[in-house]
C-alpha cells in the first residue's frame, strides 16, 4: 500500500444516498434547525415542476423557503454576488441548493458569503475560505459533477469568461442528497455529458499525482459502476438500477476528487468552455481520450488498471497495449452515447494557441498530472482531440 504519513483522505459531508431520499428534505432541515432558508434552483428546475419534490415537503413541515433561479448554467461571479443580499433581507438562516452543479455550485458560493464578506474572486484557489459556510443542505439532480460532495465551486470570471474554483471544505455541505430518482428526467444528451464528467473526475483522479490507495478504492468502484452503467442510463433512461449506479459511482469518484484533485484534462476545457457553449461534462468527454493518450506514457501500469476497471481484457498483452486499450474503450463508450469531437463543438485551430497557454497555466490542476504538459503539449493534445 502507498498510504504514506502525508496522504490526504478528505472524508466528506454527511450523505443520504438512494431512491426517495429527497423526500427528507424537511428531516435534514431540522436537524441542522433550520425553518427559514434560501432554496438555488436553476429556472427550469423550477418552471418545469421538478423542485416540487422539495416545495412540497418544506410546505408541509412549514419551512419557509425564498427561491433563487436568477443565474445561468456554468454561473458567473456577478449572479452570485448579486444574489448574496437575498438572505440577509429575507432573514433566512441556511441553504438549500437543488440540481446539477450550476445550481449547487451557486448555493455553495452564496452560504460561503454568508460568514466570508469578501468579494468573490478573493476566496478562489486552495484553501482560502477562513470560516465555515452558513449551513448547507445540497441535493443532487444531474450524476454527475459531484458537487454535492466536494469541495469546490465552479465559477465563470465576468470578464474572461474563463472558470475559477473556489476550495475549500469549508464550503462543503451539511447534509448531502443524492437521490436517483431525481435523475430518470435527464434527456439521454444531459446524462451522456454529465456521466463523461464523472467519469473524467474518476480517471483524472486515480491518476493523479495526489491519488493514495484509500482514494483509489473508491474511484475503483466509481469507475467501474459509471462505466459499466452509462449506455443503459443514456438509452434506456427510466431503468433507476443504472441510474442508481452512475449516481452513486459520480459521488464516490467526487468524494475522492477533494483530495485527489483533477489534471490536465479540466484544465484543458476550461478555456474551450469560455469560449464555446459546449456543456462542461461534452467538453471533458471530447478531450479524455486524448489526454489520456498523453498521460498514459507517464504511469503505463496505472493506465493497465485503468483499462480493467474499464471492463477490457487485458491478460497476455504488455503494459502499454492494456494501457491503450483503456483509451480505447473510453473513445468506444463516448461513440456509442453521442459525443462528439472537439472540432465539433466549434473549436477552430486558431483558437488553440490562446487555449493552451491558459491549459497550462492552471496550477492547480496541472501540479496533479501525472505528465508535466508543456505548450507544445497542450497543443498537441488539443489537435489530437480535433
Ligand atoms: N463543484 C464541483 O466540484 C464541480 C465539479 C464538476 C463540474 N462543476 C460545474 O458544474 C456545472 C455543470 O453542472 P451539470 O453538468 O450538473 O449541469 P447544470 O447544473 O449546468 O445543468 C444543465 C441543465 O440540465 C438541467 N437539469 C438538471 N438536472 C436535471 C434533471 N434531473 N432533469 C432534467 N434536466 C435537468 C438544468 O436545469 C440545466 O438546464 C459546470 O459549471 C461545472 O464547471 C462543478
Ligand atoms: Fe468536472
């Protein structure tokens, strides 16, 4: 075991995991003694019914709530600044963040303002969150980006467009939710992108550079239930066991990703999802296998596990045939559920320059690599993924 004395196991927040598990709403209210709070949904979250599930309940157990859709996906900065004086005049004690990581991702950044009155950028990097949030219930409605474990939140900057993270675990949630039956309502295209995302934070993770043994047993799992699971729930969408799998793999491969961090494949779609309106989860998706034919070169025995957990046979071949037969059967799956290239999603080769160097630039992500990315890497992959 490679579990040396520095190794970091973040253990997460409290989760509530399975079918009907969002009908608790009211119980989680209670027992963090909450009875006024602040509910982030996203507009069609609310104009289509779905946060009934919720609604519902706090009516019955005469929770007041004040709803908060005003903000797009991948939310900026701005949205959430403007949203912070909402609690304060409505005098609410928590919040309730309700569906996919834009909407969580904006309930985390706006109980994090509560206790930490600094403009927004001021907290993005590691670590930079001196007090605790307000408390935080979040409910997962997409599998996902693993928001409702981890410790980030995802902004876009007002001016570049270009996304920053807040972590720390002091934005982590009270009590999570992830229930799977929230879930049967995503089109085949929504699950298809947000499961290559969780996916994306499984591989990048237990290849990272921060990854330990503790980590990995849960990536493993979550590896494997996404993988194994993913075509079921793009195309036969109502079948809650594959749902229940990529749900649960997406929050194991998240809890992990607090402490194993990402790589070179989130930072290298950051600055496509500035400029393009490619969903986060397709962009990711359209670059994995490129990095990982990349990074491959630099741990080939990681990547022969990979392929396994990935369902491919790998006895008799060498380390670096199993290693890209992995590849391989993440471009297969990808295919098979729709994604596209990147090319596709309106790339152009000029623009590639100005990605990269932004790519590489990403400390944070890039430092968790397991191949060090130069510029002419960047670009290398970017062209690969074209
Ligand atoms: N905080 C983190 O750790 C983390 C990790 C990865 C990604 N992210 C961020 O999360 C955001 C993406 O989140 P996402 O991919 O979950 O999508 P999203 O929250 O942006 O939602 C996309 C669309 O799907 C709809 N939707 C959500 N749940 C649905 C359901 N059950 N049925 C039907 N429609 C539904 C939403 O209303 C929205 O229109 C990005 O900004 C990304 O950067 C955050
Ligand atoms: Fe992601």
């Amino acid at each position: 075991m490679d579990l040396h004395p520095f190794s970091n196991i973040m253990s997460p927040t409290d989760i509530w995991f399975g079918p009907g598990s969002a009908g608790r709403i009211a119980e989680a209210c209670q027992e963090l003694h909450l009875d006024r709070v602040l509910l982030v949904a996203d507009r069609y979250l609310v104009s289509s019914g779905s946060i009934r599930v919720v609604t519902d309940r706090l009516d019955h157990a005469g929770i007041t709530y004040h709803v908060l859709s005003e903000f797009h996906p991948s939310p900026a900065v701005s949205e959430v600044e403007a949203a912070c004086d909402v609690m304060r005049d409505h005098q609410l004690q928590g919040v309730i963040g309700f569906g996919g990581g834009s909407s969580l991702d904006v309930a985390k950044a706006v109980a994090m303002l509560q206790t930490n009155p600094l403009p927004v950028n001021q907290y993005a990097g590691m670590y930079k969150v001196p007090r605790k949030s307000a408390p935080l219930i979040l409910i997962a409605t997409t599998a996902g980006t693993g928001s409702e474990v981890s410790i980030g939140s995802i902004l876009k900057d007002d001016v570049t467009h270009v996304k920053l993270g807040i972590q720390s675990k002091h934005i982590l949630a009270d009590i999570s939710i992830a229930d799977p039956e929230l879930t049967i309502s995503m089109p085949p295209a929504l699950t298809a992108y947000t499961g290559m995302d969780a996916l994306t934070h499984g591989i990048e993770g237990y290849v990272s550079r921060f990854g330990n043994d503790v980590l990995r047993l849960l990536q493993r799992e979550g590896i494997r239930l996404i993988s194994g699971s993913l075509r079921t729930a793009v195309f036969n969408g109502k079948d809650i066991q594959a749902r229940q799998n990529v749900m649960m793999g997406s929050m194991l491969v998240g809890w992990a990703m607090a402490s194993s961090r990402l790589g070179a494949c989130h930072a290298m779609a950051y600055p496509v999802e500035a400029k393009h309106t490619a969903a986060h989860g397709e962009v990711n998706a359209a670059l994995l296998p490129a990095v990982m034919r990349f990074n491959a070169l630099g741990d080939l025995p990681r990547f022969r596990e990979l392929a396994e957990l990935l369902g491919e046979p790998v006895e008799g071949l060498s380390d670096r045939q199993a290693a890209f037969r992995g590849v391989e059967a993440v471009e297969t799956l990808s295919a098979d559920i729709g994604i596209q290239r990147l090319g596709a999603l309106g790339v152009t080769e000029d623009e590639l320059p100005e990605m990269a160097d932004i790519a590489v630039n990403y400390e944070r992500l890039m430092v968790a690599n397991p191949r060090k990315v130069s510029f002419e890497d960047a670009m290398q992959i970017y062209r690969d993924a074209m």
